[in-house]
C-alpha cells in the first residue's frame, strides 16, 4: 500500500500554486510525461487567464484559484459545474483549505504561498516547495510546524536545494560539515562593476543560460537569489550559515556539493532541466525513468570550473548572509525590502546600484526579534515593504 493507505498504483494528486509559471508550466510538463502517476486536482494562478484557461480545458482540476478578480468572469463559463472558481475576494487560503490534494506544490512567488503550506503540513500532506519566501520568511516556524505534524514532508524543488537533500540521502547529517551552493554567476558575472550604475534593465534581465521572470531575473544578476538559497538551506537542512558556501560554477552541470567530516564531498550533477527536481520531489523516494534528453554527456563538459563569489562586487549576497546569521526577523525583512527595491528598479524609479543600498538601509533600522510567531513576521515584511517604498521615494537615496 502506498501513502494513505492507496494503492502504490494510484495517481498521486497535486495541487499547483503558480501553475502559470516557469516551475508550473515544467510540473504540468512531468505530469504529462507520468499520466499514470499523477493527476491535476487543483490550479492555482495570478493574472495569466488564458494559460489558465488552457490548463482547465486539459486537466479538468476540481477548484482553480485567480488573483487578479477583474477577469474572472473570463473563467466562469470555463470552470462551469465541475470546477470551483476562487477569487481573491475569497483568498488563497480558503482555495487551499477547500482542495484535499497528496502533493502541494508551492511554485508561487511572493508571500502567498506561506499559509497553504502552514495548511498542507497540518494535514499530513507533501510539499513540493519551489517558493524562496516561505522558508526565507519563516523557516524556523515552518520546520517546527514539520517536526509536529508526523505524516508531513517538504521536499525541495529548487535545484540547489534539491542537490543537498540528494547528497545527504544516506548519510547522517551530522556526519555533514558544510553545504556548498553552485552558482553560474548570473548575467553579470563578466561585468566590471564601474559599469553597474549604467546597466539597462534588458541588460540586467538577460540571463545567460535560463529564461526566467523578471524579478528571479534581477535578484540572479544581485545574487541576491543565491544569498536567499543560503537562508533557505540553513533552515530546510538545519545547517548554521556559517557553514554555508557559494561558489560560481558557470558551467552549471554541478548542482550543490556536500562536504563531509572526513574530508569526502558529495556532488549531484546533472542538465540544466528544472522537471528533473520537480518530479524526484513528487515521486521519491522513487526515481522515475526520464527520456534519452535528460541525460548528461560527460563529453561535451570536458571543463567544469570553480571560483569564490565577489562580495564587494554583489553586496546582496553579504546582505542575505548577514541576515541569515541575525536569524528572527531579518531574513523576512530582507526579502520584502529586496522585492519593494527590485521591482522600483523595474519601474524605473532607481537604478540596479541602490537595490542592496536600500536593502541595507531597512535591515538596518529593523528591531531585532527573535523567535517571531507567524503574526509577528507578518507584521514585519509589512513594516518592511513601506519603510522600503519609504526609501525607495526620496530622491537622495534613489537617484544617482
């Protein structure tokens, strides 16, 4: 028998929030590929109707869920009977309360994700976390909610992080004495950093390798993303940041490493092909045959090469270290004031220079509070986010 008592052959079910996304668009990709393993039971999206829209017409899932409320009418006539419709006026915690699904996978940006994957741990449920928020906001709150709900389980979906949970499978943890995140250094890497207050948004957004949205975008080109992987780690893997590494590695082949007390470091490789964490998240401890094209070949990366990340260079990535090593709150204020400073850069209200300036500025007039409830980090990325926009409006700050 399988999970629940079903039979090991029956369909796990999966709840997708952000499945108009790049990691929901890759999930559904895995479920096609595994029709018999997994079946849609809910969607969960922002402002993409007719993506949505699409998936509704091919998945048939029992409830879909619509952030931006000015089109949901759109949908009505789509959803009819056998589909629940939600909307914002309702919330996405009263979509996630209203699915029973075996697998949520959280692949939402933002906030939102936070309280359904509260909801699915207290019911027992798998959680396929893609979100950086979530663990960055309230790791130490969401790993003791784990650690009391027996029958729950968060798997990583992020590459990074999926890499460690593979290295340490089979070994003890605390034979384990340091997490090495890989990086490919981002669009940025070969730019000398004179160069940084001139740099065009397109220029910024222009990943080498992966095509992403703009926001995961700005903070790759910040390394703001790895420094937010560091905060994740520490709390998913219970390691102090400490003994967390990041080195670039742009080849990407190498995910993560693990190093062992004995000197021994582990290493998870693979392509650069996001549907392979998401479906060993889904399907483990099982590993699922995967097509010829998801193979590596070792003779076409006859060099893989390594170097120390440039903290002076990437000031963001200092930041989130620093943060991380605060512990409380800081790591929730860091992550609001690196959204309010991202998207002003976006909008053009400042240049890339004075994302981590601003971001350092709210770090550094937050009071610090150790071990906050839920209600306690809520209220700090509020403060956050306006002191943020606060400082993102005066013109000495912003301006250069």
């Amino acid at each position: 028998m399988g999970r629940n008592g079903r039979p090991a052959a029956s369909p796990q079910t999966l709840t997708i929030l952000g499945s108009t996304g790049s990691i929901g668009l890759n999930t559904l990709e895995v479920v096609r590929r595994y029709p018999g393993r997994f079946k849609v039971r809910a969607l969960a999206a922002g402002r993409n109707v007719e993506r949505l829209a699409d998936q509704i017409r091919e998945f048939s899932p029992s409830a879909v869920y619509l952030e931006d409320s000015d089109r949901q009418q759109d949908l009505a006539e789509i959803c009819g009977k056998r589909t629940r419709l939600f909307s914002r006026a309702e919330g996405i915690r009263a979509f996630s309360r209203f699915v029973d699904s075996d697998i949520l996978v959280a692949a939402a940006s933002g906030t939102s994700s936070l309280w359904p994957v509260v909801d699915a741990i207290r019911k027992g449920k798998r959680i396929a976390l893609a979100n950086k928020e979530v663990l960055v906001m309230a790791g130490e709150r969401i790993m003791e909610e784990l650690s009391r709900a027996s029958d729950a389980s968060l798997l990583p979906v992020d590459s990074e992080h999926s890499a460690i949970f593979q290295c340490l499978q089979g070994s003890s943890v605390g034979q384990a004495e340091r997490l090495i995140l890989t990086a490919s250094g981002g669009p940025l890497r070969n730019v000398p950093v004179r160069l940084f207050s001139k740099l065009t948004k397109d220029r910024v957004i222009n990943h080498p390798k992966w095509k992403m949205g703009r926001k995961i975008s700005v903070d790759s080109a910040t390394m703001m993303n790895k420094g937010l992987e560091a905060i994740e780690a520490s709390a998913l893997f219970r390691f102090p940041m400490d003994c967390i590494d990041v080195l670039i590695h742009p080849e990407a082949i190498v995910h993560s490493m693990v190093e062992f007390r004995d000197g021994s470091v582990l290493a998870q490789m693979g392509i650069t092909d996001m549907k392979l964490p998401i479906q060993y998240a889904l399907s483990y401890p099982d590993r699922l045959l995967s097509p010829p094209s998801s193979k590596l070949d070792f003779t076409r990366h006859s060099e893989l090469t390594f170097s120390r990340a440039d903290l002076k260079k990437f000031p963001c990535l200092r930041l989130a270290f620093d943060a991380g090593r605060a512990g409380g709150v800081a790591p929730c204020v860091l992550s609001a004031a690196d959204e309010v400073a991202v998207n002003a850069f976006l909008n053009d209200q400042i240049n890339f220079v004075r994302i981590p300036r601003i971001i350092e500025r709210v770090l550094s007039s937050h009071r610090v509070r150790k071990h906050p409830t839920f209600d306690e980090i809520h209220q700090a990325h509020e403060w956050a986010t306006e002191k943020a926009r606060t400082f993102c409006a005066g013109r000495s700050l912003c301006r250069s």
